[in-house]
C-alpha cells in the first residue's frame, strides 16, 4: 500500500528535466539493484536454512518494488516520442507493467520504439528468473510443510 503511494506521488518532473543519457543511466543503474538484491535473496536461499515464509515475503517485497521500478521507467520513456502506443499516465505504466508481468498483453499499450522494446526484454527476462525462483521457494514451502505433517503426525499402525 505504501509502495503504490510512493509511486503516485514521486514528483518526475525533476528527472524529466534531466537529460537522456542520464536517465539511461539511472534505468540501468536501478535494473542492476534489482538484479543484485535478487541474486543476493536467491543466495540466501539456497545457503542457509531460515524460514520459508520469510524468503517469501522477500520474494514478493522485491517483486513489488521490481514492479514499480519498471512502472516509472516505462512511464519515462513513454515521454520520448515513438516509444510506448497508449501509455500517457501512471496507470497505464502500471498496467503495462503487470499485464507484461502476468504475460497477458492485452495489446492495447505496447513498445513501439528500440528503447522500449529493450526495457520490456529486460524485464521479461527479469520476470522469467523470478517467477522460476518464486516456483523454487513455493514448491520447498509445500515439500517442507508436507514432509512436517508426516513427521509430526502418529502412525495409527493398530490392526
């Protein structure tokens, strides 16, 4: 909740007033945070034992930010003419975001020029490692929860 106020009130004219090449800069910046706090998240996963459900909720926290990120990129370079057909507001960088996310692509807002298509692979690609590591971290819970009831339950063995 927090999060998506945050979104809707970042004053972008500051950064709209910058110049192109810096706010490639700060995009590529971002997308290698975000890569690095995924890949420290799925390190941390695999080295140590802590509770799932916290892994988890560390999974979605990123997956949120990660949303957003890309929301206000997208938004961005939609101000660069011949980039984005049909993305003008907050929303609609939002939506764009999620409907690429849930691979729906509905069509209706699409990338038209290089720079946007390049920003939407980056983040399908980005939304291909996670959704398998979400998979990872879904599928452990399950198997630990299952594999505890079994332990943790009697074995009526009573003929």
């Amino acid at each position: 909740m927090a999060a998506g106020c945050v979104y809707y009130l970042i004053p972008l004219r500051l950064v709209r007033a910058t110049e192109e090449w810096v706010q490639a800069g700060a995009a590529v910046v971002a997308l290698a945070v975000l890569v690095a706090s995924f890949s420290r998240q799925l390190g941390r996963y695999f080295r140590t034992d802590e509770r799932t459900d916290v892994r988890l909720e560390t999974l979605l926290n990123l997956l949120i930010v990660t949303v957003l990120a890309f929301s206000l990129g997208y938004l961005l370079l939609a101000d660069h003419e011949g980039q984005f057909a049909g993305l003008d507001t907050r929303t609609d960088a939002l939506y764009f975001t999620l409907s690429t996310l849930a691979t729906v692509g509905f069509g209706d807002v699409h990338a038209v020029g290089q720079a946007a298509r390049i920003a939407v692979s980056a983040q399908i690609l980005f939304n291909l490692v996670f959704v398998g590591a979400a998979v990872a971290v879904l599928g452990s819970a399950i198997q630990r929860r299952l594999g505890s009831d079994r332990v943790t339950q009697p074995v009526d063995r009573s003929p």
